[in-house]
C-alpha cells in the first residue's frame, strides 16, 4: 500500500483536497471520507498515462561548491 500527503479544507458544506505532489488537480466530497475517496480516483487518475501533461512538484538536491 502507497501512502500520500494530502491538503484538505472545508468550504460551507464540502471539503476540498489535493495531493502535495499534484497542487493543481482538486477534488471534493460531502464529507471527509468521500474527499478520500475521491483522492484515490484521482490518484489513479493521474497515474494511469491516460492525462497528459500533468504537473508535478518535486525536489531537486543540488551541491554548492564554494569558491574561498
């Protein structure tokens, strides 16, 4: 089993979400457990190759080198 981190709200009578990695895709539900629900259709969704061009956050290490 594959966890994510998530961002949630409640906005009037829904609760609003997206994954950390995935900002710009949201989704809803009437409560709590749809939103999760929701989550991992979106998830799969957004894994399965069938949405093109989708934006990512993601880290980059870099090394500094110090010129002294």
């Amino acid at each position: 089993m594959e966890s994510l981190k998530y961002v949630h709200w409640q906005d009037d009578e829904l609760f609003i979400g997206h994954f950390v990695d995935y900002p710009d895709y949201l989704t809803q539900g009437k409560s709590l457990e749809e939103l999760k629900e929701n989550l991992e259709s979106l998830y799969n969704d957004l894994t399965s190759g069938e949405i093109s061009y989708i934006k990512k956050v993601d880290e980059l290490k870099l090394r500094v080198t110090s010129y002294e």
